[in-house]
C-alpha cells in the first residue's frame, strides 16, 4: 500500500543528504505528483502543506534555482550594515543605534515592518524592496567576520526579548522562557506575522553560521505548543515552517520525532511517512516495556544473591534465641525489684545471678524455657500494684507480708551469726514441696510461677532487704 504522507518536497528521511543534485529526484518526484493530487498547497487539519514544504526544501538546499551574478565587495550591503559602516532604509538607523533604541521598544518593534530584512537578510527577496538579498561570496565574508557575528547575536537576542525568550547559552544555542513571556506570548497570539519573521530569523542564522542556533529554538517552540499547550495560532506554523529550517538533518529528525511523541491525535499527523510513524511507535512501546520490567523485574542472579543474604541474616536470630530468652527474664526481674522498694520479694525474690546459678544452662541453651512463665509474672505484677494502689489486700498478699517478716528474721540471724561476704544478696529457691528434684526433670521452670501460687520463699543475706534494694536500684540509675 502506498503511503500518502511521503512528500516530494521533503527529504528528511532519504537515505540521501539535503545537499544531493535535485536534478536526479526530480524525475522521482515530478511523478509523485500524479499519485498525490489530492494533496494542497494550503494548510488544512488532514494535510501537509505542500507550498511551505517546498519553501522550507529550496531554502535546505540553497536555492539551487536562483543563477546570481559575481558580487564585487563594494556590493555587500548586509555585511557594511553590520559592520556599522551604513544604515538601513527607509528607516535610516544603523544596526548600533538599532541596537540601543529599539532595544525594548516593543511597540515599535510590533508596527514597522521595515528593519527585519536588514537584521535577518536572506537570499531570496523579502517585503522591503530596499533591502539587499545576500549572495554567496558575501555569506563567506559574513561568516568570518566576528565583528559582524557578534553584533547578528544581539540581534537575535533583541528579537527573543521581543518575543518573551531568553538566550541562554551562546555557544549552544539554549533558550527558555523570560520573564516578560506571559505578556510576549499574548502579542505572539495577537500577531500572526511575527510568525513570517521567526521562519526569517532561523533561515538567516543557518546562512550566516550559526545552524546550531536553530535546533534549540525550534524545540523550545514544540514545547511550548504541543506540550505546554500555548500559542495555538504558532503552532501550525511551528510544524510547517520553524521544523523544516533546521538544516542539520539528524536534529531535524530528532525535532520530528519528539513532535511526534506529543502531537495528539497521532492520526492527524502529517509531517513524516507513515512507515516512520510505525517504526517511532513500536520504539516507544518498546521503552516503555523495557522500562517496566526495570522497575518490577529482578535478574536471576540477582534474586538468588538476595536469598543467600536473606538466609544468612535470618539465621543469627535463631542461633541466638534462647541466649536472648534468659537475658530477657534477667531483665525482667531486675527492672521489677527496682520499681518498688517496699515490696522486693512480692514481685521479685530471685537474684538474677541466682537464676543464673540455679537453672539449668543446657535446658537454656536449647530453648527449652518455658516463655508462659514471663507472662504469668507480668500479670501478677501488674495485679499486685493495681491492689496496693488500691489500699485493698487480699489473703495472698497478707502471707507474702507475713513472709517478708519471718525473712527479715532470718535476715538479722544470719548477719549476727556470720560476716558479710558479698554486698549483692543471694537468693535462692526453695519450693513449697521440699527440694528441686520433684519438679519434672529436675528443672526450675520460672520465678513468676513461684509468685503467683504463693510458695514458700527463704532469703540469706548480709544486709537488710532495703538496703539490698537500694543498692540494686543504683545500678539502673
């Protein structure tokens, strides 16, 4: 099938250059013609237009039709203007005072139509008939002179302040927006000949050395128009005209594609074959699938390295169970006898270095403490506050005091009878049933269960209880 968006008048995506004979494609073009009548000149929503399309080629190309006499020196009108050795006409300005009055003089920049040809001069006529058209031996002057050069970028600059843009950089090309834009861009809507000026003004720096300025300009206005959605009366002529005078090929394919991504609706555009747009739309589902299983996807080796640390992570834990488990009940315990001073034996009777002393450090090391006991010891804790706050005791707590008592007898006893060899206290175990042996397997389980069910409890130490516990409450301090 034959596609009816291949133009004759563009050759952006030929396998040949820009610069190649026109004589050998006319032949393949001129029959084009006969395939593709219903295409017109004009602009319209389903078409190229043709007529900017063969402007915009004539111009890439160098005007190959126009035959120019030998251009003797005297007659370089457009480099002596910016050489500041004459003034234009009719408006009799020279291209410093242009520089410097009418700098900022929007108005007036807006309503004579006069000075662009002399600032921006081509080869082909334009509407002042008393401005020059350039020629090729004054182009070749014009391109190594900096002077000239030098003052053409202020020219440009002018004309980008006059449109609400900003240089950036004069060796790239960059531009952005101004600060005045918002007030620029409404004269730019307002004002639809500034459009002819702007295809000027790129086609003026890609004669006179300045190609690169002409990409980024163009992009600028693809943004502003089909991605920022403003300046709607530019946008037309930004894809017939500002595109296509880009000479460097390779950024004007870059240009047509990124207008290709952000024009909407895809169908309605125009300005490349339909086999390109095929290919420009494949690339992009294919970036965009590839950019998916970036984010989601995790390489194979990547997933196993991942699982061995995950392994390796994970296994200190459990090594390290029941070692935590003891120190938690060790904790457990310390924290209780200090919280209250006048009860150290209802919520807490056993030493840590006791509990360390008498439980078995192989029934420890393999997990095998029963964790219900933490649990119950906690309840009985909270129970008992919960009741001295209250100023209610029950029977229990009535023979915990009773013990409390009977120890500090025992207490007073011991430090008469023997000196004291250690400042902490030594608490051990004695179960209500006699000896350690009858629980199963000749293990202490926990001292909350102790607490809880009321067992009798025997304490050997040097010092009085408080005493002990004061000294055991700085060690938290």
């Amino acid at each position: 099938m034959e596609d009816d968006l291949v133009c004759e008048y563009d050759s952006t995506w030929d396998t040949e250059s820009d610069g190649d004979d026109l004589g050998e494609n006319t032949t393949r073009r001129s029959s084009q013609d006969k395939t593709q009548k219903s295409w017109g000149f004009w602009s319209n929503t389903s078409s190229r237009n043709l007529r900017a399309a063969r402007d915009m080629q004539n111009y890439r190309h160098g005007y190959p039709n126009i035959n120019e006499e030998e251009c003797p020196e005297e007659r370089m009108t457009n480099l002596k203007f910016y050489l500041n050795e004459i003034t234009s006409s009719p408006d009799e300005v020279s291209i410093e005072a242009f520089h410097k009055e009418w700098k900022t003089d929007y108005k007036r920049l807006e309503r004579v139509h006069s000075y662009i040809q002399w600032l921006f001069p081509l080869r082909e006529p334009g509407v002042n008939y008393m401005a020059s058209e350039l020629t090729k031996k004054e182009i070749q002057a014009f391109r190594e002179n900096d002077e000239a050069k030098r003052r053409l970028v202020e020219s440009y600059e002018l004309m980008l302040g006059f449109y609400g843009i900003q240089l950036v950089n004069k060796d790239t090309g960059e531009v952005k927006r101004a600060e005045n834009w918002r007030e620029r861009f409404a004269n730019l809507e307002r004002n639809m000949h500034n459009n002819l000026r702007i295809t000027r003004i790129l086609k003026s720096l890609g004669e006179l050395g300045f190609e690169h300025y002409q990409a980024p300009l163009v992009r600028f206005f693809l943004e502003e128009t089909l991605v920022r959605k403003n300046l709607s009366s530019v946008k037309r002529s930004v894809l017939d005209y500002f595109l296509f005078a880009v000479r460097d090929k390779r950024e004007r394919r870059k240009l047509i594609k990124f207008a290709f991504q952000n024009y909407e609706p895809k169908d309605k555009f125009v300005w490349c074959p339909r086999k390109i747009q095929k290919r420009l739309r494949k690339k992009s589902e294919k970036k965009a699938e590839a950019a998916g299983n970036g984010e989601s996807g995790v390489p194979e080796e990547g997933r196993i390295k991942n699982k061995a640390k995950d392994s390796e992570t994970g296994s200190a834990p459990k090594e390290k169970k029941s070692t935590d488990d003891s120190s938690e009940m060790q904790t457990l315990t310390e924290v209780e006898a200090c919280t209250d001073p006048q009860r150290p034996l209802l919520e807490s009777s056993v030493d840590p270095e006791s509990v360390g002393s008498s439980v078995d450090p192989e029934a420890l090391g393999n997990g095998e403490t029963d964790p219900s006991c933490i649990t119950e010891s906690v309840l009985v804790k909270s129970e008992a506050e919960d009741q001295l706050k209250d100023g209610s005791q029950t029977e229990e707590n009535a023979q915990c005091q009773q013990k409390l008592a009977n120890g500090k007898q025992s207490e007073e006893a011991a430090v008469s009878e023997k000196p004291a060899k250690k400042k902490r206290e030594d608490v051990t175990l004695k179960p209500c049933s006699g000896s350690v042996e009858g629980l199963p397997n000749g293990q202490v389980h926990a001292f909350g269960s102790f607490a809880q069910q009321g067992e009798e409890l025997s304490i050997t130490s040097p010092g009085s209880a408080s005493e002990n516990q004061k000294e055991r409450g700085s060690r938290f301090d």
